[in-house]
C-alpha cells in the first residue's frame, strides 16, 4: 500500500504502511521508515453495566512525541504517576521517621505497608499524611518501639482520633497480626 511519500534514501515513492505493526517500510530498498506509528483511530469497550467508553490516550495533532499531559501523567520525564506517588510517600514517611527518630530499617517497612496500600486502593478518599503515619504506626507496633499514636499525631498536629481510624482500617484490610503494646 503506497502513502504518497518518498523513501529519504533510495527517493521511492514505493512506501508500505502497515497499521497492525505500526511501521513503514520502502518496498525498493527496505529500509524502515517509521515504526510504531500512532493509530488515529477509535475503539470502545463496553462495561457491565453496558456503558461505552473510549479506549487509548488522546494525541494532539499538534503534540511533538507523546500524549498530552491530563491528569498526573508527567509526559515528557518518564515518570508514571505511581512512580511519582511512591516517590512523594517515601519522602513524607522518611520526614516523619526522622522527627520520630527511626532508622532506615523502619522506613523502609513503613514505605512497603505504604505500597500494600496503594495497591489495594486503601489511598484513595484520605489524607495522604493520615496514610504515611498509620503506616509509620504499624511500623512502630510491629518492630516494637515504644512510639505511641499520640506521639506521631502530636509531630503531625493530626487528630489522634482521625489516625486511629486509618490506622485500624488499613491494618484490618491488610490483615495484618499486629501485637498489642506491652508485649
């Protein structure tokens, strides 16, 4: 199939584009022109409730090499926004293990029952300072320091209450066997 444009290094007008593969190559010489080309068109999916939607990401035609930049996407320093989530997660729970004064042991732990979270969607609808210290606080409890939760909502000026109930409410969606204090 002929797109009307000429090879760059034979001059050919004999180009073969190919949209399953995403790539053009010269039929002369066969040197590939292009390769994953971005398709123009649309397809939709049906939910179970028989609802449509559009499937793929919206390309300008005046974008110069990826998607527009909707929502959290950075397009452009390749970071996803998962990536950026963890990042942003890691450096609030390492400020507060160091108020606290927690090794990088504790910080680590925290930052992994953090991804156990996001992953499990227990993120979304709450305060993300509310999420970093009631992972720190399980960190806490199952390491065995002698941090209280009043101690981390005193450093975060949070209320005790409002960090009890994330913290209870991760723990039990996690299923974790905390130990309780004085062990």
């Amino acid at each position: 199939m002929s797109s009307g444009r000429k090879c760059n290094n034979c001059g050919s007008a004999d180009i073969e584009v190919d949209n399953a593969r995403g790539d053009a190559v010269c039929t002369n010489c066969g040197s590939v022109l292009e390769d994953n080309i971005i398709v123009s068109e649309i397809q939709f999916e049906e939910n179970a409730h028989g609802a449509a939607s559009a499937v793929g990401q919206f390309v300008a035609s005046d974008s110069r090499g990826g998607a527009t930049a909707y929502g959290k996407f950075h397009v452009g320093t390749g970071t996803e926004s998962r990536e950026v989530t963890l990042r942003k997660a890691r450096q609030g729970i390492t400020l507060l293990c160091s108020q606290l004064r927690l090794n990088n042991h504790c910080i680590d732990t925290a930052c992994n029952f953090f991804k156990m979270a996001l992953m499990r969607n227990l993120t979304r609808g709450r305060r993300n300072s509310h999420i970093y210290a009631a992972c720190v606080y399980i960190t806490c409890r199952t390491e065995g320091t002698s941090h209280l939760l009043i101690d981390i909502s005193d450093v975060l000026q949070i209320c005790c209450y409002e960090l009890g109930r994330t913290y209870l409410k991760l723990s039990q969606s996690l299923c974790l066997n905390i130990p309780s204090i004085g062990e």
